[in-house]
C-alpha cells in the first residue's frame, strides 16, 4: 500500500463521518470567521493581524486537534498495528493519514483569507512569507500533532493533551501582538510575524528567514521526537 491509497481512504473515512467532518469544517471556519467579525467591530480593525490569528486557530484547529484525535483513534482501533506490519515506512503511513487534513487545513485557510479579503483587508505586499507562514505553520502543526498522539491515549483526551501547543500557538500569536520581543521562538510568534511581513514589507533583510528558520527546526526536533517514541500499539494499562 502506496501513502495515497492509505491517504484515499482516509478522506473516504473523514467524508463519510458527518461529526468528524463538522469537526474538521465547521469548528475551524467558525473560529476563524469568528475572530474576523471580532476584529472588525472592535479597535483591533481588520488588518495583518486579525489574519495571522486567522491562521493561527485554522492550524490549530485542522492540522493539529483533528489530527491528535485522529491518530489516538486509529491506534485504538488498531489500524496503526496493521499499517506498522505492512511495506509502507513511518512516513509513508503518516503522510497517508495526515494528508486528508493538512490539505482540507490549506484550503480552509486560503478561502478564509479571501474571505477576510473581501470584507476588506488591503492584498499583502508580498505574498512569500504569507505562503511560508501557512505552508511552514501546516508542517510545525502536523509534526507537532504526531508527538502529542504519542501522550494521547484516547481520542477522548486529545481535548486535553492538545492544550500546551494550542497555546504556543495561539499565546505566541498574541504575545508578537503585544510586542513580545521573543516570541518568535514559539511556532504561533514565527508565524504571525511572517502574516505581519506579507503586510508590512521592511525591516532587516533576515527577518522572515529568521522565522523559517524557527519552524524549520521545531518541525525538525518534532520530526526527530516522533521517529524515537511513536507509539504504533494501543495501551494496554
């Protein structure tokens, strides 16, 4: 079995779950509109920012949350066992599983920039660090994702294990909006500085490479983390 097989099968599953799918859809749109009409009413306005914490609950939300529970479910259920015992490599399983997501997180994301483009949001400048921040930010969230299932022992209790990443990157969002002056060492701060650098082209030369970098070795470390301790059987105690 070939990773987009295994990734075909996955999205057959997502579709024909109407509650998984009215998680993976409705939750992340619904935050993320949500934060829009929140900016736009009050002295926030609808700018840079109001995007970057667009971004920011969408990876939270799809690549990540869906994700955890996704994988805690399937090794309940045994499915990782099976796909660990077939030819297919670690990642070749993880990208098939993954996949249904990170793709349904990508287009949430961009139909909900163009939506926040219309209400009234000025084009970026430059679109790469846009692009980097949602691509980079889709792979840290994934990465990250596949670790936490490691502490996740049920699906049900990815609403708690899922707590501390959430927070890194929704607090390290708000902590660049507050002017924190490391905040781009958190996953949440390296993207919206990049959202903010699509809108407000300037500064050093190294400033939005200096934010890849960051997710670039985060996804890296994490990268390193779920190769050594993934957990392919269920829990028995």
């Amino acid at each position: 079995m070939i990773w987009p097989v295994l990734a075909r099968a996955e999205f057959a599953l997502l579709w024909r779950s109407p509650l998984a799918l009215a998680n993976a859809v409705l939750l992340p749109v619904g935050a993320g509109v949500g934060w829009m009409l929140l900016a736009r009413d009050s002295s926030m306005g609808l700018n840079a920012d109001a995007v970057a914490m667009q971004v920011l609950l969408l990876l939270g939300c799809t690549p990540y949350l869906q994700a955890v529970t996704m994988l805690a479910a399937r090794r309940q259920e045994r499915v990782l066992k099976r796909l660990r015992e077939s030819a297919l490599t670690p990642v070749g399983a993880w990208a098939g599983l993954l996949a249904p997501l990170v793709l349904l997180g990508i287009v949430q994301t961009v139909l909900l920039i163009a939506v926040t483009l219309v209400a009234g949001v000025d084009p970026p400048g430059r679109w790469w660090p846009l692009v980097a921040a949602v691509g980079l930010g889709t792979a840290c969230a994934s990465v990250l994702a596949v670790v936490t299932s490691v502490v996740t022992p049920a699906p049900e209790l990815a609403q708690l294990t899922t707590v501390p990443v959430f927070l890194t990157l929704c607090g390290g969002g708000l902590w660049v909006l507050q002017g924190g002056q490391w905040a781009f060492l958190l996953p949440g701060g390296a993207v919206t500085e990049l959202v903010r650098l699509a809108w407000h082209p300037g500064g050093a030369w190294f400033d939005g490479w200096r934010d890849v970098a960051v997710m670039v070795t985060i996804a890296g470390v994490a990268g390193l983390l779920a190769w050594r301790y993934f957990r392919w059987d269920p829990r028995t105690g």
